[in-house]
C-alpha cells in the first residue's frame, strides 16, 4: 500500500515531472485545490496530505495504475542505457561537461528565471537528460527568486518577492562525508563568505545551486543569493564570482574532472579565472601559459547584441574585488587582469571590464543563438583571424515542456505513447486528418481561456469582488475567436505596444462582427526598467478602453506555467522587436507543436525559420538610419496590413464543417519544416558534436 505513496514522493524530487503532462494530471486529479495553492509544487502537496487521506483517493479514483505506469516509465527512462550519447560515443560514468548559467527556468515552483535565457537553460538540461549526455548545470539559489508582478491601482507593474522554503521545493542540501551540509567558500575582501548547495535532478541530469544563506555569514553576505538580478553592480559582482568562482570550487570539491566549460552568457565568465589560478598551481605555469591550457576546453554562448544586456563593471569594483587575486593567486598585476575584461586588450573599454569580454578571450568556442545573431556579433566583436571565430548554433524549445494535453493526446492517439522518442516524428504529421488537428487547435484554445477566466476570477475573489463582477468573468474572451498572444519579458527593444502604434488602424480591424479577434498580453519588467513599466501600464489602461472590451487581456506575473498556456492555447503568436535586436527568440518555437503558427519581425530564429508559407512576416523598411518612430509607424503599417488582408481572412475562411482548411495546412507547413529544427534536441546535439566532444 505504501510503496504507491514513496514512488510518488521519489517522482516528486526529480524534475522529470515538468516535462510529463501526465504527472500533472495526477495531482490535478487528487486535489486541485492543494495542487494550485502548492504552486504545482508535488513536493509542497505531498507534504501537506496525509498518507491515509492519499491512499483513499488514489483507491477512489482509481489512480493506481496510472502513478504506476508513470513510475515504471520513470525508471526506465532514467535507466536507459540506448541514449543517443551511449550509442554514438562511450558510456560515461562520471560527468564530463558543465553547464553554467545564472538562470534556471524549468517549472512554476522554481523561481530561479526572469525570461528566455531561464528558460532555454532548463530546456539545455532536460534534453541532455533526454540524450543521455554526461553533464551537470551549476547556478545560484535565489531565496526570493525573481520579482512576482502584480498590476497597481495606476495600471503599473509592481513587484512582490516570495521567499522560497528550499525544504519544501524539489531538491535536496548536499551533505559532505560527515554528513553535515557541504560548504564551499569564496574569499571577499576581507573575509570567506560561504555557501551550501542544493542538487536538483532534471531525468539523469543534476543541477547544483549555490546557497550563501548560511549560519557562517554576516547578514549581508547571506543575501548575496537572495534576487536573481536585483540590487547593484556590487551585490551583482558578488553573485558571479560566487557563481564563476564559486561554481568552478564545488565542481573540484565534488571530485569531478570536467572536460568542457559551457559558459552560458557572461555572468559565469569568472570561471575562466578559477581555472587559470588551478592550472597554475596544478601545473606550475605562469598565467599566459595556464590560460592558454584553460582555453581550449572553455564554450561561450551569448545571447545578446544589446549592450544593456551585457554585465560590465567599473574598474574600481574589479580591483576591490580582484587585486588581491590578481597579484596573490596568479602573480600578474592588477593591470594585467583587468585586460582580460577588454576585447583584444586594446583599452578600448573606457575603464570597465566586460564579462562577454572575458569569456571571449578565454574560450575556444564561441556561438550566438541563431544565424543572424552570430553575424551581428561577428560584426559587434571582430576576432583576430588567428582564433577560432564566432559559429552560430540556433536555440531550441524542449516540446515535451510546453505541449498542452490535448495536442500531446493527440500525438499519442496516432502515433503511441512513445511519439516523442521517434525524431521523424514531425514528417508524420500529413498522417493526421484535418478535423483532429483543428480539434486540438480549438481545444488548446478553449483551455487557454478558462485559464485565464480561472485566473483573474482567483484574483478577484481575493478582492472581495461582486458577484456581478465575477459572473462577468465567466464570460470573458470568445472561445471561438482568433486568438492572438504576446507575452515575453517588457524590455523596451521587443516593443510590447506596437500593436497599438496606430490606435484607430486597430480599432478598425477589432471591430469587424463577422471577423472576431482577441489579443492576450502577459510579461515582466525588469524592476528598474520604467521604459518597460510604461509599455506594461499603456498596454493595461487601453485593457480597460470600452472599445477593447474583451478583446484585450493583460495576464499579471507572466511565468512558465502561463508560457506554456499561452503558446499552446494561442491560434497566432505575435513577436515584433526592434531589429537586429533580438538574438533569438524562444516562445514562437514554443507554439509549433501546439498547433499555432507565427507572425513576426524577420529577425532571430524568424528569419531562419520563415518560408512564406508556414506562418507570416512582418516587413520592415528597406532604407536603413531611419529614425526609431519611422521604423515603428512602417513595421507596424505592415502588421495591420497582413493581420487584415491575409491572417484574419484566412482563420475565418470554413469548409461546410466550419473547418479552415488552409490555415490548417499552413499549421502542417509550420510542424513540418520548424518543429524538425527548432527544438533543443537538434541544438544540444549540436553543442555536443561540435564543442563539447571536440575539446581533447
Ligand atoms: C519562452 C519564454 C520566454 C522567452 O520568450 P521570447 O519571446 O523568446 O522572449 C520568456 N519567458 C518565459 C516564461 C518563457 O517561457
């Protein structure tokens, strides 16, 4: 009787379960409300049912067999010796690769993100979990995670901090040999700062996340790891090398002889530094010489051509917090050390020291996130001809992450239960008739909305709202409606308001009876971030504009579980940044398999991944130096022009069974030649076979 309990808790601490529908239902099924209040958490509600009253349920509805088959899958995934690393290589048993990021997105319950760059580390994991790759992540643990959004009186963004109870989250505190929490520690000036560490399991992967909340450290030094991105540059100077240094000290303390270094963004570059000092010790070579060694086996991704996305710091901070390092450890001056932090070390940094900067210098491989990107920081950073130079290994979506049930039910009605295991399995597509994809198609739609009902009827509730006004709220949205969504992190380069560039172009086209389309927003700004404040507050007072009534939606504290709504329940995803800006992209990759297509700006991934017959664009003007409200007037000119004549015609275009037939084929053009690519299977593979294994 019990065992059914513990392999339910065993489930609940690896990670597995985010990426499982079918977990999820489980718990849905015992108790939603729990379910909910825990944040989707199984650790959380597993703690707060008891035994008898779970076994009861379990017995009731009849779950036995379904928890059993999800734990027998489970165990043999984690077992599966025909991984596509075993197969094609040797069968490693200690890891070899790690990944380093400052953020984590890969569940609800898990605070550790802020946007893309979150969530396509947590995807990096959970396909090199799928692949069998031998590799291990390293990052922080934010006890207050990143900021929870709620929209103020004045219809701005304010920002709440939860603080997470580690204990009661999936992972666990390391313990070293005496059983006692394991410690590593770093030295800031004048003292150790120490950090425990928590694993987290991911499948076969392990993500380790450095804690400084510790008995050992003064208050301030144990609110290092307290926000992810929050404070200043010191309080940020003091995360990296935590995270670079920090995470470099565990990975020796851990006893594990790692071959490739993926630094992913700047913020873990301090790493290279570690590295370097080892190898000098280790090896009795002077800096250049170690440096070189530490070289050939460090990976640097970037992920931005926006300066304001790239940490730097101010020297005076550098030597603060490096001049000891500098002369002590590496026997340089602080001079020398700074160089690292310029490109080509030509002083050209105007006295700050570069994390992308750092990285670069220090690592054999370097790629951007899609083709266009890699080109713009070729151009952004040009490399002596002598080292290897900027490649280009397009980002990715982990599907199984972000696939509604009703398109996965799908996929396992035509093709198994195990669809996801064959890598052909897009091509299969055609094998699907029309009806059941636009089944799906409406089905995603329909769960979308009572999400969103669900969602702000929770929060008017709180409010202690009328009855009036709740019963509204069971009306919002159409359910048959095209439904258009646009949720992303608000900084201001992805120009949230766009849309709304020409109020009364848009008012038109809304107001068409026969032709019914809604637009669902969700997003963040960074806390200090006004200009993305004020896109969020203009985008929720024309929310509450009689003409946009119930076509407009603003949904607060965008995150991953409002993500994978959104991109699966949305008919058209709407991305339009300021070009050449946005290096990729993620969350339009995240609609495909959901059966929705994309229009966007033909930058990133779009411009990859569009071929004028599996989604839409979105022109931009030929003259280059235009100024920015020029571009924005164009741009958004073509957006109504496109949203009108061909997008809105076409969803509403019905064969005498009310199906649209040629959007329907447009979707079959967008699984067929995006889903193939854009996933992070291909991309890790990448990594894989032309960084990680490439390093001797
Ligand atoms: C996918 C995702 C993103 C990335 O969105 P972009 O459109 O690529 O900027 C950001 N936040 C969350 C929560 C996501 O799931």
């Amino acid at each position: 009787m019990i065992t059914i309990v513990n392999q339910l808790r065993e489930l609940s601490y690896n990670l597995y379960w985010s990426y499982n529908n079918d977990f999820f239902e489980i718990f849905e099924e015992i108790n939603k409300d729990i379910w909910k209040w825990s944040q989707k958490n199984p650790v959380k509600f597993l703690a707060s049912i008891n035994n008898e009253y779970l076994l009861d349920v379990i017995e009731k509805k009849n779950l036995r067999e379904k928890i059993y088959n999800i734990y027998r899958d489970f165990r043999k995934y984690l077992n599966e010796e025909k991984t596509y690393f075993n197969e094609k290589y040797y069968k490693a048993t200690t890891p070899q690769f790690c990944y380093l990021s400052a953020e984590y997105g890969i569940t609800k319950c898990l605070k550790f993100y802020s946007g893309g760059l979150g969530t396509l580390s947590g995807d990096h994991l959970k396909s090199a979990s799928d692949l069998g790759l031998p590799l291990i992540g390293i990052g922080l643990a934010y006890s207050h995670g990143y900021l929870r959004q709620y929209i103020n009186n004045e219809n701005r963004q304010a920002e709440l901090y939860e603080v997470h109870d580690f204990n009661f989250l999936p992972m666990i505190l390391v313990l070293d040999e005496e059983y006692k929490p394991l410690k590593i520690s770093i030295s800031l000036p004048g003292r150790e700062v120490f950090a425990q560490i928590w694993e987290l399991s991911i499948g076969r992967v392990k993500l380790y996340l450095l804690d400084t909340f510790v008995d050992e450290n003064d208050v301030e030094d144990k609110r290092i790891t307290d926000i992810l991105y929050g404070g200043d540059n010191e309080k940020r100077i003091q995360q990296e090398i935590l995270l670079g240094i920090g995470g470099m000290k565990l990975l020796d303390r851990l006893g594990f002889n790692i071959k490739a270094f993926h630094i992913n963004e700047g913020h873990s570059a301090f790493l290279c530094l570690e590295r370097i000092k080892n190898a000098m010790k280790k090896f009795n070579l002077k800096f250049d010489e170690a440096k070189t060694l530490c070289y050939f086996s460090n990976i640097f991704t970037t992920h931005t051509p926006v300066p304001a996305g790239i940490d730097v710091f101010p020297k005076f901070l550098m030597e603060k917090y490096f001049k000891r390092f500098a002369e002590e450890e590496c026997e340089i001056s602080f001079d020398r050390l700074f160089e690292e932090g310029d490109l080509n070390r030509n002083g050209q940094n105007n006295n700050h020291f570069n994390m992308a900067y750092l990285a670069i210098n220090n690592s054999q491989f370097v790629n951007g996130v899609s083709k266009l990107h890699s080109e713009i920081a070729r151009k952004m950073w040009s490399l002596p001809p002598t080292r290897s130079q900027i490649v280009s290994i397009t980002n990715g979506v982990h599907f199984k992450t972000y696939l509604a049930k009703a398109s996965e039910k799908l996929f396992i009605k035509r093709f198994g239960k195990y669809w996801y295991k064959d890598e052909n399995i897009w091509n299969r597509i055609n094998e699907i008739p029309d009806e059941e994809i636009w089944q799906a198609r409406v089905r995603n739609r329909k769960e979308l909305i009572y999400y969103v009902r669900e969602r702000i009827s929770d929060k008017l509730k709180l409010a202690k709202a009328s009855e009036e006004r709740l019963a509204e709220v069971e009306n919002l949205l159409d359910e048959n409606a095209l439904t258009i969504g646009f949720a992303r992190r608000f900084a201001t380069y992805k120009r949230g308001t766009l849309l709304f560039n020409n109020i009364d172009r848009l008012k038109q086209i809304i107001s068409n009876p026969n032709y019914k389309i809604q637009f669902i927003f969700s997003g963040k700004a960074h806390p200090k971030d006004e200009g993305g404040k004020n896109l969020i507050a203009e985008i929720v007072s024309y929310s509450y504009d009689p003409i946009f009534k119930n076509k407009l939606i603003f949904i607060e504290n965008y995150d991953i579980d409002v993500a994978k709504q959104l991109v699966s329940g949305c008919d058209l995803w709407l991305n339009n940044p300021r070009r050449p800006l946005e290096a990729s992209g993620t969350s339009g990759m995240k609609v495909v398999a959901n059966f929705g297509l994309n229009f966007s700006i033909l930058d990133g991934w779009w411009i990859e991944g569009y071929n004028e017959i599996n989604g839409w664009k979105i022109d931009s003007p030929e003259e280059e130096n235009l100024p920015d409200y020029e571009v924005d007037k164009y741009e958004a000119e073509s957006l109504y022009n496109t949203l009108e004549k061909d997008i809105i015609p076409l969803f509403y275009k019905r064969d005498e069974r009310n199906i649209p037939i040629e959007w329907i084929q447009k979707i079959r053009n967008s699984v067929l030649t995006l889903a193939p690519y854009f996933n992070t299977e291909r991309m890790v593979k990448e990594y894989n076979e032309k960084f990680y294994m490439r390093v001797k």
